[in-house]
C-alpha cells in the first residue's frame, strides 16, 4: 500500500523517464503555484523509494514545481511500492488522463511504452482511458515533419483532416513545401526546412489548408471500386488502411490514380453482369447513349426489355450506371466543341506583404490611440458624438436587431452617408443630433435577448432621456393574464386595492381601478434600472477590494514574488458566477447535491472559471 509522507519538494528527484518532455510555461506555474498557494496541493505526487533512500516522481512534476515555486517547503507525497515495470504506464496515464500532454508527448510515451517495454494496444487503451482509433491517430505523428510536431505543441498545429493529408506525403515532400514557404523567415546559412515557429509570437502561424493543398493527394476507396481482388493484383492496386474511417465501412484506399482507373475500367469492359451495356461518354465524362437506345427517366416506368448500362466517371472514378431502353432509332449526335484553353494570367505578387499589412494596422492603431489621448482634455462634444456614429459602423461592432427596411441600410448607415458625404464630418449641431438620437433608436432596445437586447445600457439610457414619461398604460387583461397570483396580488396592493379570493377577480378589480387612467408597474419602468445598477457597482468594488487584499497577502507571504490573477481579469467571471449573492454551484446529474457546510468560495469559483482545467476544487 502507497504510505502518504511530508518532505521537502526541493529533495524529490525527477524521472528520467518523464513522460512530459515538452516544459510547462512559467503562466501556467505562476497559475498552478497560486492555486496551491490558496486551496493546498490538493493531489500530493506520487513517487518511489530508491536503494539510497532518496524519493524520484512517478507522476506530478509540474505539481512538484509549483509547490516549490510558491515557496513551500513541506509537501505530502505517496510513496509507493510499485514495480519498475509500471513505473512507465502510471507515469503516462496520470498525465494524459489529467492535465493534457501534448500529443506528440502522448506518441512519444506510447511509442516507448510499445516498442521498449511491450506493452499491448490493448493494455495502452485500457491503461489511458483512450480508443483505439485515438491511439491509431497518436501514430499517425510518426509520419510528421519534425517543425509540423512542435506547432501542434504550441497549438498552432494542423487540425485531424490536414494531418491525415499531411500524413499521406513523404516527409521528404513536407520538408520540401516547408523550406520553401520560409525560405525568408530564417538567418542566411540556416535550413529553412527546419524552421519552428516562435511560440512567443502569435502572429507567427501557417495557413495549414494552403499547405495542405499543395501535398494533398486523392484517396480511391474500396468500397468504391467494383473490381476484386485479382484485378487489383493485375493492375496494381495496394491498398492501405484508414486510419480513421468508419468501422461499419472497408476503409482502404490507394493513391494511384491510374492503377484504380485501370482496375476500373477493365470491369466495365470484361467483367460488367452478363446482358449489360458498356457505355461511351462525352468529352464532359456524360454518358453517350448507344445505337438505338434511349435513356429510361422516372416517368417512363419499367419494363423488362431494359437494360443497364455502365461507364466511369472521370472525376470521381467511381462506375456509375443507369436504365437504358432499346427503340431502335438511330441515336443523333451534334459534334463536340472545341473550345480553347486559355491559361489563367500569371498571379502579381502584392506590392505590401500581409505581414507588412499586419505591421501598418499595428502602427495605425498607436497612432490613433495618441491622438485620441491628446484630445482628451479639449475635444469638441459634437466631434465626439460623430465619433461614436463611426465607431458604430466598425467592423468589429455588430449591432443585433438595428431596425431596417432592408439588409443594407439602416439608421448607422444612413447617417455615415449624411453626416461624412465627403469623408469630412458636416458640422450641422441639429443635423448631428438628430442622426445621433435615429442611430441610437435603431439598435438600442430593452428586448429579452442574449443576441439582439441591450441590456441594461438600455435601462439607463432610458432614465438619461426620461423614458418613463413616454411609458404606455399597460393596464390591459393580456399583460395582467401573465402575472402570477402571489404577483397580480402584490399589483393590487400596490395600488391600494384589497386582494381578492381568485386572480381574475384581482386582474377585474385592477382594470376597473385604474379604468381610462396610466398605470405602469414599478418592475416594467427603467426608473428601477438605477437601483440595480448601484447595487451592481457596489458588489464590483467590494469584490474587487477582496482580489486586492487577496494578492496583498500572497505577495506578502511570498519570497519568490508569486503574482496572483489581476482582480480586473477576474472581474467578469466573478459577474458571470453571479457575484457575492450567487447560490450554490449548479450540481450535475451525476454528482450528489452538496451538504449544508460545504459551499465552495465564490473566489475559488472565480478562480476555477479563469484557470480552467488547472485548478480542480473537491468537496469532502
């Protein structure tokens, strides 16, 4: 049985064998560190007593790191009894099971757990909680160029489908298309066939359905073909496995083109069913009908004169085949088009790179930030409301539910067009105002819409503009039918009026109340707005004075300077948990609903929010 032990982190020797040969970044420590920091190492490693006595981890070096990285100098540990045969597969299960290896890590781990120490497909999959369709993809990075392993470890790699093509090309070919597409990203002397891209830049990516494309090679299936066996063996056809196609489908294909049209057609001429028809096709690969035939359509019925004719389609490679029915008219046939083949004009290379596009937006945006700083103290009122009109046409606005006659105009638009007619604002104060006030009706509603509502900017550009006043009696049976009785009666109090037994009494007794007069709940004006957006600020600054005092402490307590989430980072998830007055964490169908006592910390929900699989919290 494993014994849990307190020793120093600093003490524990590291695998040699460590599954996770790619390093963790320092964030994702910084993170972890912060976490156990906060809530305790939660998992302690696992290790082994060697002969000398000294600990070496089986699983959780990043664990170990982190602890160290917060300073700690005592954590528990499992010291187990394990065998050095098992050391291998526990160390890659805990990781691939938990925090996700890298999958070139994760074929790394199961090419040596195959070939070194034998273990089966069969023991991997039981062992890593995987199918063997993953596995299968875990070995098709065997057939990866070397610069195409480490993007996937950056998670700038090629999604499955592009490295099933990928895979389907010589890696002397991927090494070929790779040199050549950063043949000027490297250092004069060095091979541009090895270039990694810099995880540290973001922009340093590769059009991964571009690169595909020119490696990309046609897969002719079996289950498409109508020859057998002895007609691939003649022609050629050696077939391949699929990796990852469909279990109820047969799943081989060859990529030689010519040996399956071959294998094809020697079907179609010699081996077609007895009585059918081998059929000519166009120089458009459609079927030609034959001498004295017709083609048999839907509305013809059947008879048992027809016959089925079969030719190749060019494209497709695939036989197909169709009715036709013997007349004994000659069969008419116009004669084929020429038509010339014009070569597509040469492609001109841009004068600006998108690289050198991508640099230009980046200095434009500075620029455009200090002249708007500049401005800060001095800017005319009406420059700032056209401003607010551009900002609204932006790209990168989208404005859900803006009134319009049609797709191409609306209120934003119309006054881009009236207010900039020649690229220069027209400084009409009335003309500006108006458009403003039109733009803002357009888009600005208070409709109930995760996509299309406003909000509550809408509530409170309602009490900035007197919206109350303009509020329509809603004293109407159709509005009253959707109050709840403990509702319509709270209605009717507030009113004045006694409750009475039944809600339609009430909603009667509210109508004639308030007969041809205004009445508006208090719930439907935007007056309320105000209240809540207090309350909402008010909880924003108290908790943001919690994630300061939080970090505060940590960084107090913590010799290597830990550095502990922005509390404004963090500010949102806190808003989306539902703030201090949240309930309970919602409680799955598969786990137990939580006991009184037992309520996790709105911070630890927070934190869980923005470090995601990083950080697990149990409830014990």
């Amino acid at each position: 049985m494993d014994e849990l032990r307190l020793v120093d982190p600093n003490t524990l020797i590291a695998n040699p064998n460590n599954p996770r040969q790619t390093k963790p970044g320092q964030a994702s420590i910084r993170q972890l560190a912060l976490n156990i920091r906060a809530v305790g190492l939660v998992h302690p490693p696992r290790v082994r007593e060697l002969e000398d006595g000294s600990l070496m981890i089986i699983a959780g070096h990043r664990r170990t790191e982190a602890a160290i990285y917060a300073g700690l100098t005592e954590i528990q540990v499992h010291v187990t009894k394990v065998d050095n045969g098992l050391e291998d597969l526990a160390a890659a299960s805990e990781n691939m099971i938990r925090e996700g290896m890298t999958e070139p890590d994760q074929w790394r781990a199961v090419t040596r757990m195959r070939e070194e120490l034998g273990y089966t497909d069969q023991q991997l999959c039981m062992a890593l909680m995987i199918t063997p369709a993953y596995l299968r993809g875990l070995t098709l990075l065997a057939k990866l160029h070397p610069p195409i392993l480490h993007a996937i470890e950056i998670v700038r790699g090629p999604d499955q489908k592009e490295r099933r093509t990928l895979a389907l090309s010589s890696l002397e070919d991927q090494a070929a298309a790779w040199a050549e597409m950063f043949a000027e990203s490297v250092e004069e002397g060095e091979d541009p066939a090895g270039y990694r891209l810099n995880a540290e830049d973001p922009d340093d990516t590769v059009n991964w359905r571009d690169f595909t494309w020119h490696l990309r090679q046609e897969e002719w299936y079996a289950r498409d073909a109508r020859f057998d066996d002895a007609l691939a063996q003649k022609h050629g056809v050696v077939w391949t496995e699929d990796l990852f196609g469909q279990g109820s489908e047969d799943n081989r294909y060859v990529t030689d083109a010519t040996a399956f049209r071959a294998a094809q057609e020697d079907w179609i001429a010699e081996h077609r069913p007895e009585g059918t028809l081998a059929i000519e096709t166009d120089e458009y690969g459609s079927p030609l009908r034959p001498q004295g035939y017709n083609f048999v359509t839907n509305w013809m019925g059947q008879q048992e004169t027809d016959v089925v004719g079969y030719w190749l389609n060019r494209s497709t490679l695939k036989v197909e085949e169709r009715k036709f029915r013997y007349t004994g008219e000659e069969t008419v046939r116009s004669e084929p088009r020429v038509v010339e083949q014009t070569p597509p004009p040469k492609k001109e290379r841009a004068e600006i790179s998108g690289t050198g596009l991508k640099m230009i937006g980046s200095v434009r945006t500075l620029a455009l930030k200090k002249a708007l700083e500049a401005k800060s103290e001095d800017a005319d009122p009406w420059d700032l409301v056209a401003g607010l009109l551009l900002a609204l046409n932006a790209n990168n606005v989208h404005i859900y539910g803006c009134e319009s006659s049609s797709p191409q105009e609306n209120a934003v638009k119309t006054a881009m067009e009236a207010l900039f007619p020649e690229g220069e604002l027209v400084r009409d104060e009335a003309l500006i105002r108006r458009h403003a006030l039109e733009s803002l009706g357009g888009f600005m509603n208070c409709e109930v819409s995760m996509h299309s509502g406003s909000g509550m900017a809408a509530e409170l550009l309602g009490c900035l503009f007197d919206a109350d006043t303009h509020m329509p009696s809603m004293a109407d049976e159709a509005f009253l039918k959707t109050y709840s009785k403990p509702g319509i009666t709270k209605a009717v109090q507030a009113h004045g009026l006694t409750p009475l037994n039944t809600g339609k009494e009430m909603r009667a007794a509210l109508l004639n109340a308030v007969g041809d007069g205004h009445w508006v709940p208090e719930a439907a004006g935007f007056a309320q707005a105000i209240g809540v957006w207090t309350e909402e600020v008010r909880n924003r600054q108290a908790r943001r004075a919690k994630w300061a005092a939080l970090t505060d402490d940590l960084e107090s307590e913590d010799e290597d300077g830990l550095e502990c989430a922005d509390p404004e980072d963090l500010e949102n998830v806190m808003d989306e948990e539902g703030g201090e007055d949240a309930g309970d964490p919602d409680v799955t169908e598969d786990e137990p609903a939580e006991k009184p006592g037992l309520v996790v910390p709105q911070e630890l929900v927070a934190m869980q929010a923005a470090m995601g699989s990083r950080l697990e919290i149990l409830r014990v």
